[in-house]
C-alpha cells in the first residue's frame, strides 16, 4: 500500500460532527435475518474529512429515536 492512499486509523472520536445527505439505503440481510443490516452510501462534502472508499464511519442520527439505545 502506498502512503498516497494510507491513513493512519486514530481512535474513536465522537466529537467532530459532520452533516451527510444519505444517497441510499439498501438492505443487504434477509427478510429472515435476526438482525437487519444495510449498506448506506452517504454523500458528505469534500471539504469535510479525509476518508478512502469502502472506509467504515459511524453515523449518529440526533434524538429523538424511535427505537434502540441513546447514543
């Protein structure tokens, strides 16, 4: 791997945000799945941060929330 397209994973940080548009959200487990699970392609400004394609994020919907845990 070149250092062109390396970037040195950094620990969880929660405390930057950054707005997305979400482009789309398809399911890609089973209608019979336990859990559900879905690929979804964000579109997020490019001046925002640097991040290689397929690189996963973690994306934080604001409250209030319908169901699940607070974040």
């Amino acid at each position: 791997m070149t250092d062109e397209f390396f970037i040195q994973p950094k620990a969880y940080d929660i405390s930057k945000h950054y707005r997305a548009r979400v482009v789309s959200s398809e399911r890609i487990t089973s209608e019979k799945a336990e859990a559900e699970v879905r690929e979804i392609v964000l579109d997020i400004p490019a001046h925002s941060f640097v991040y290689v394609e397929g690189q996963s994020i973690g994306v934080l919907a604001p409250p209030p929330y319908e169901f699940g845990n607070d974040h």
